[in-house]
C-alpha cells in the first residue's frame, strides 16, 4: 500500500494543476466556514426573520453541535465538494488521456493495485478535507462557543465521522464515472447533470424511497442542521422539522452499501475491460 | 531451451472483426523473436493481451511457464504503440514512476538516459521532447532493472534514419548478449536485421512461424533441365524430400526447403541416368517470398 501511495504521490507531486486546485478548495472551504457568522448576520440583515436567524446564530456554532453544522455545510450536495470530485474526475481520467494507465499495468502493476493506488488518494483527499474542516470547526467553536469543556467539544464530533464517509463515499463515486467515461469533459458533465438528472428522478419516486436514489444516499446522513438550544417548538415554527438531531443507522447503511457497490463496479469493471 | 513465452488459440474480436483469431506461439530464451505483419494483422493486440491491456476472447498463454500475473511483468519491459508518458513530469521522474512500479532502485535511471543519449536532457518535461526523443525515453522504460524479456512494438517508428540506425544497433546488441526480444514490426528489412525466429501475421492468423533461416530455405529454388524433362520430372518424383515442383518454360523448379543442396540432388539424378543439362539456385529475395505470403488468400 505504501508502494502504491509513493507511486501516486510521483505521479501528483510536479503536477501544478492539482495542487492548485486543492490549495483553491482549501481556501474555498475554510472561507465559507469561517464566513459563516458573517453570513448569518447578512441573512439577518436582509430579511425579516432576523430573529430566528440571530438566535440560530447564537447557538449554531456552540460545542458539539457546530460539528453536525459545518459538515453539512460542507458536505451540502451542491457545495464545494464538487470542486474534489472534479479533482478525482480530472486524475483518473488522465490516465485514460494520456494512456499511462497502460504503461503503469504493462511495467507491472496488477489492475487491482492500479485501482488501490487511486482509492488511496482518494482517501487522503477525504481525509485532508475533514482534518481541515475540523480545524476551521475547532477555530469557529473556539471564538464564538458558550461552552468550551473538553466533553463538550467531542461531543459529537462524530459527525465528522459521518462527513468522512459521505464525501469518501461521493469521491469513489466520482472515480468510477471518470473509470467509465474515460474522457474528461465528458465526465464532468455525466457527473454534474447526474445531481440535476436525480432531482427529476426523485420526483417520479415514491417519498419512502428517495433515500435510495445514489446522490441522495450519498447525501443523506447529515441531512440538516441542529442546535441543542433550539428544540422548543413555536406554535407557527416547528424547528425540529429541519433539525436532525441523531445519525441514523438506516441511512449510514444506505451510504456504506452505495460505497460497496462502487467498488464492486470498480473491481468489476477493471477485471473484464481493455485499457 | 527455456520457455519465456506460450501463447495457445488467442483469439480476439472487435465486432464483426476478428483482430487475432486462434494464434498460437512459442519464444525461447534467448531468441530474437519478430512479429510481422502489415499495419491491422494483430501485431499490437497480441502484445496487448500479453501484457493485460487487452482482453482475449479466448485462448491462454504463460510467461515463463507460469500463468501470467503482474510479477510476471515485472520481469519484463515493454513498449506498446507509441511512447506513453505523463507529459508534464520530466524524464527523470516518469522512469521514477517505473522503477517503483517494478519495484527496483533509482540507481539504473541515469544509465539507460545515458544508453539512449537523453541524459542531457533528463529534467525537461516529457512534453518538450520531439517524437524521435519520445521514442529514444520509451526504450529507456524497456532497459530498466534489466528485465529478462524485451517488447518492442514498432520501435523505429517516427525516427529519423540516423536514429533508426541506432536502435536497431541497440537491440542487435542486446541479442548478441543473449536478451531475449520479441519485436513487432511491419518492416520485412528491419526484422531481417534483426530477428533469429519470425512469426508472420496476416489478419489475426499466423501465416509462418519458424527461424529466419528456414524462411529463406524456403525461397532456395533450384532450376532444373536436361533433354529429357519427362524423365525427369518422373525421376524427381520418386524423389520423398521433393514436395512440389513447377514448370517454367523448359525449366523445373524445384523447392529444396532447405533438405538438400544443388550437389546432393544432381547425385542423385545421376544415380538415375539422368544427365542434366542446366542447374542452378536461384534465390528469390525474402521479401517477395513473403509478399507472396501475405497476398496469398485466407
């Protein structure tokens, strides 16, 4: 695995393009994150529900519950994680594009290890954006949360967990359109109009089932924001109908089975086809 | 002999085509294997499914006697169409890439830049580099960590006469060390100069397979006359090692394939009775030999 890393790493490391864009996701993401009380003050500003929006404010990035809010902020479907899955969509298919997937199997990597090789940067992209949204969580949480114990911080920290396994979840599914289409204009388009393409999708399937769409599972472990301190019901405004306040071991179950069948379609798919 | 390489009944469609159909093979160490055979007869597909680009339909082979993994191609290096590198890394690092790929050191790198006169030019990026200079970096990918077999496909492709020179200098050089090299070609002069055995192809079935030698045995013709031709045309048919003899003019021609030479045969007519009156060995170049191959119909 650590070979197969290292070959990566050769492979990424001159090209300029990707460290761009992932220093440009980088910046992107913690300024939306760490924008986010600015932004609610402008909501506030600009509509007449001000109220509601400053005492979401107030609580929305106290401890332990400022985990499930800025991961589903950065995990929102049509947010900034596109921008990493055109990253995997640009670094698979050029291997297509300039035909080096055959040079790296003909020197002598298995298609197998060919593919780990990809899903291990994958992982890593994962893993850089949750360490980083943990970072801009632990700065936000820091200046603007009531409560700062060390229980209160790790609360529910596993909605990083949870964020982890979506985008991973999301970027092997980015990786298997860039393994089918090959070329990457293509690919981007297949992957982007497949987010509008489900939304037309959904509405021909009965409620109970939307879940199971693939971009909806994909999406669907962090489904909203919560706040602790927002649970009273006003007799015009139900919160806890936007509020989600537990992970749902249904919907973890959901995403973890697309995730297998990824990688089944990978696996499938490299074992049968020519390069 | 060892075995490097078998290849049983490969076959491989694209559609309605068949680009190999049932192709069978054989390289022993230390031969100079050629493939030929005009551009779309199967050369690149055959090699493509022995290094597991390309999937066959039917059929297996084995490299060194073994079923064929990714540690079998390790022990090998190969080129397969036309040079295929990431265009924006330098030479350096793409054979960097390779190394760990086959798992050996950096340590060989430097040599084989030096070997096919790129060192100079070893930290600009692939991209720069002009085709001949290209292919120059694709022989380089085939030296390293000295692997066992040699694959060559069309490997002067898009070189300059000098630099066609020069890598068929390289790969004679290599096969007088003993280097086992299969080389797919559609040049009849270069697996000439080259090659110890020769597979032909045409449209996916192999035509010939055997040692360059026995190919020209094969266009060895003797011509044969004497005042009495029905005498001895009966006479040369009694004769077991003949196998076809044709009439041109007064002449007889008689393809030796290589079992006998002129004096043996006129022994053996003379033992007969029968006095020739013309005899001679005509050689008929190689290349018409397998022109005639390649045009005769499937």
């Amino acid at each position: 695995m650590k070979e197969l890393l290292k070959i990566e790493w050769l492979k990424l490391k001159s090209y300029r393009a990707f460290w761009i864009m992932v220093g440009l996701y980088l910046a992107i993401l913690f300024s939306i994150i760490i924008g986010l009380p600015s932004f609610l003050d402008f909501l506030a500003q600009k509509t007449n529900d001000n109220v509601y929006i400053n005492a979401f404010k107030i609580v929305a990035f106290n401890f332990a519950d400022i985990w499930q809010n800025i991961a589903y902020v950065a995990g929102w479907r049509w947010s900034i994680k596109i921008f990493l899955a055109l990253l995997v969509l640009i670094f698979i298919s050029n291997e297509f594009t300039f035909l080096t997937i055959r040079s790296n199997i003909m020197h002598g990597l298995s298609r197998t290890q060919f593919m780990l090789g990809k899903l291990s940067v994958v992982f890593l992209l994962t893993l850089i954006s949750t360490v980083a949204l943990f970072v801009a969580g632990m700065y936000l949480g820091l200046m603007f949360s009531a409560t700062k114990t060390i229980g209160a911080i790790f609360g529910r920290i596993y909605f990083l967990g949870a964020y982890f396994l979506e985008l991973f979840t999301y970027l092997t599914f980015a990786l298997l359109i860039g393994l089918l289409i090959r070329k990457t204009g293509f690919a981007i388009i297949t992957l982007l109009s497949y987010n509008f393409l489900e939304l037309i999708l959904q509405y021909y399937v009965n409620d109970d089932y939307q879940k199971f769409l693939p971009v909806n599972a994909i999406n669907g472990i962090i489904t909203g924001v919560n706040s602790s301190m927002l649970k009273v019901k006003t007799p015009e405004f139900d919160m806890s109908m936007i509020l989600q306040e537990h992970l749902s071991p249904l919907s973890i179950g959901v995403c973890l089975a697309y995730l297998a069948l990824f990688l089944g379609a990978i696996y499938l798919y490299l074992k049968w086809r020519d390069l | 002999m060892q075995e490097v390489l078998k290849i049983e009944g490969l076959t491989k469609r694209y559609g309605a085509i068949r680009a190999i159909d049932g192709l069978s093979l054989e390289v022993q160490k230390g031969q100079v294997f050629g493939i030929l055979g005009p551009n779309g007869s199967g050369k690149t597909t055959t090699l493509g499914i022995l290094l597991d680009i390309t999937r066959p339909d039917r059929g297996t082979f084995s490299w060194f006697g073994q079923k064929p993994t990714h540690l079998a191609r390790r022990r090998i290096g190969a080129t397969l169409e036309s040079p295929v590198f990431y265009p924006y890394l330098s030479a350096i690092n793409n054979l960097k890439i390779i190394a760990n790929i086959k798992g050996i050191g950096y340590q060989g790198i430097d040599d084989v830049l030096e070997l096919v006169g790129l060192y100079g030019r070893r930290h600009s990026k692939f991209r720069t580099y002009s085709l001949g200079m290209k292919q120059r970096l694709a022989i380089a990918s085939v030296l390293m960590g000295d692997p066992e077999v040699l694959i060559f496909d069309e490997p002067t492709n898009g070189l300059d006469p000098q630099g066609i020179a020069e890598i068929r200098n390289l790969i004679i050089d290599l096969a007088r060390r003993g280097q086992t090299i299969i080389l797919a070609s559609h040049l009849l002069d270069e697996v000439q100069k080259t090659c110890s055995h020769v597979a032909i192809l045409r449209r996916g079935q192999k035509l010939f397979s055997g040692p360059i030698s026995a190919l020209s045995k094969e266009t060895e013709v003797l011509e044969l006359s004497s005042d009495d031709p029905e005498k001895l045309a009966s006479a040369l048919k009694e004769i077991d090692e003949i196998t076809d003899i044709k009439k041109e003019g007064n002449l007889l021609l008689v393809n030796s394939r290589g079992r006998f030479t002129a004096a043996e045969l006129n022994g053996l007519l003379h033992d007969k009775g029968i006095m020739l009156s013309h005899l001679n060995l005509r050689h008929k170049s190689l290349e018409q030999e397998v022109l005639k191959l390649l045009e005769e119909p499937a």
